[in-house]
C-alpha cells in the first residue's frame, strides 16, 4: 500500500536544544495517525515540518514519496493549534480569501458553509470555540487535500463540539483520505486512530495500534469477580492477584475457563465485571509519567 508519509530519522534542534532526536514514522494511505505525546513532546514541532516548511537539520521526509515542496504543500491540510482565521472577516470573507489564496475553486465555500452548518455572515470573532475550529478545518479543506494534519484539534472544546469534529474526522476518513493528528487525548487516540505513535522527549517511544501498546507494555485486562468464591484449577497463566481482582492478558480467551474453574469448586459468583487497561496505563509505562 501507498505511503502517505515516511519520516526517517529527523532531527531538529532549537540553539543547544534537541526537540526531535531521530523520529521515524510511516503513516499508510487511508488511515488516521495520531501522535500521542505530552507538552513538548515534539508534536508541534513535527507538524511544523510537515506543514509549514519548518526547517530540519538532518533526516528525510516524504510525502506519497516525494521530498517535501510546493507540489507535497497542495497535498496536505494543515489546522494548527492557534485559528489561522481573520477575525475582522466574515466566515464566508474567510473562505473566500483562502480559496483565492490556494487558487481552489470557489463553489467550495458554500459546499463547507453548508456541510459544517457554519453561519456565513458572522465575523470569526464572534465565533464560538467549536465553530472557529470547524471554521480552520473548512479552510484547510477547501484545496481538497489527501491529507488532514491537525494539532490537538479538540482542545477547548466541549464533549458535543469535540463529537462533532470526530464525526468530520472520521468522514474525511471514510472518503480514503489521509488523517495525522497530534493529540494528548487519550480517548480521541483511542476512538479515531489506526495507528498510535506515542512521543515523548522528541522521540517515538512506541508505535502501533492501540492494542499493539497495550500489549507491547504487558497490561492485561483486569477481571474483578465477586461472590463468595473457590477455585481450584484455574486455566494456565491466570494468576490470582490475592482472591480477586484477576489480572489476565487475553480475557476473551480466559474468562470462560476461570467461571467454568468457580462454578465446578461451587462458587456463588454475584457479579463479573471487566476493565480494559486505558491508554493512559500504557503511556504511564512507557514514558514515567501521566498525560495531562
Ligand atoms: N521556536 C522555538 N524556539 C525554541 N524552542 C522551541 C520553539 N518551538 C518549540 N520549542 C521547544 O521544542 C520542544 C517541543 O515543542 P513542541 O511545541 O513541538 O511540543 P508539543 O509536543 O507540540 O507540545 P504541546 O503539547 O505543548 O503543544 C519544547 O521544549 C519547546 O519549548
Ligand atoms: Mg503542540
């Protein structure tokens, strides 16, 4: 399959400072990419690269295999952290200059307005936080871009905006594009993203699918069970961590073996419950420290 990006080794200091220490990523055609990482991370830094021509001291970048340039700048849409929109300008004023800007075709503006339910003749400053975002998003979208990169896109906004913005997300998905998203949300990694490269310190400390890291770092699923339990001969490599929780690494397999094990011994089970291990547990694994 197409490549949609590959970093090699990138690295980039700011003075005596190294904020990417040799990253290395390969993002597929089609998917939605999130990098993971907490304050300064090397997030931003990265995206900057990507999307803005930040320069870089060594390594390689390509986009759908060509070095980065003009042509590869019409590829990506790029939402920064900060809105890019004029506030002095109408929604549609805004859309309008950055079509002429990127030389895409108009009738883009109404179709955006439209599809983001966006009110046309209100300034972006008196915007709310959500539609100023969905705002930059229609902006970024408005030269039909085969990727979306977006820098921590839901921040500040509130559980229904962030919702809605998942839905544009998954939707420009949906229609076989390209989605790199930095983010230090747990959950949105966990509800958008096919592959997951957690970042901390300016480097890649882990990448894969959400379920890749959480079994890379080991974390089982944790099943509590209460009752008024026994047990003998419970399945191969369950341990019993005192009585109960069980703590066990592939509980789709194990659970019916351990109920079977507490039925047979005649326990009465009053209540089973399962907990996931988060992505969160695994990030505290693997870097030392909390997200947020
Ligand atoms: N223009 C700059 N000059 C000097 N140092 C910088 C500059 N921009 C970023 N840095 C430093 O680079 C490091 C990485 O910053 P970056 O903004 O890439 O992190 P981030 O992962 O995006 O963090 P956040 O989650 O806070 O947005 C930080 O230590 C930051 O202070
Ligand atoms: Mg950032």
């Amino acid at each position: 399959m197409m490549k949609a990006l590959i970093v090699r080794d990138l690295r980039k200091t700011y003075g005596k400072t190294e904020v990417l220490r040799g990253i290395d990523l390969e993002v597929e055609e089609g998917e939605v990419f999130a990098l993971l990482g907490p304050n300064g991370a090397g997030k931003t830094t990265l995206i900057r690269i990507l999307a803005e021509g930040l320069s870089y001291d060594t390594g390689e970048v390509l986009i759908f295999g060509m070095p980065l340039s003009k042509e590869t700048a019409r590829l990506m849409g790029y939402v920064p952290q900060e809105s890019i929109a004029y506030g002095a300008l109408t929604v549609e004023e805004n859309l309008r200059f950055y079509a002429d800007l990127y030389d895409a075709p108009a009738d883009g503006v109404g179709e955006l307005i439209g599809r983001f339910e966006l009110p046309p003749k209100k300034k972006a400053r008196e915007l709310s936080g959500g539609q100023l975002k969905k705002l930059s998003l229609a902006i970024a979208l408005l030269h039909e871009p085969k990727i979306l990169i977006l820098d921590e896109p839901s921040n500040g906004l509130d559980v229904p905006a962030r919702r809605e913005l998942w839905e544009i997300i998954e939707s420009f998905r949906r229609g076989g594009k390209t989605v790199i998203i930095a983010t230090h949300y747990m959950e949105e990694a966990e509800r958008l993203a096919d592959d997951v490269a957690v970042m901390n310190g300016g480097r890649v400390v882990a990448v894969g699918t959400v379920d890749d890291l959480k079994r890379l770092v080991g974390e089982g699923s944790i099943i509590h069970i209460e009752g008024r339990l026994r047990a003998e001969n419970l399945p191969d490599g369950v341990d019993v961590i005192g009585e109960n929780p069980l703590r066990v690494r592939d509980v789709r397999r194990e659970l019916p073996g351990i109920i079977e094990a507490l039925v047979r011994a005649e326990s009465e089970i009053r209540l089973v419950r399962i907990e996931e291990p988060t992505l969160e547990d695994v990030f505290v694994k693997l870097t030392g420290r909390g997200l947020e």
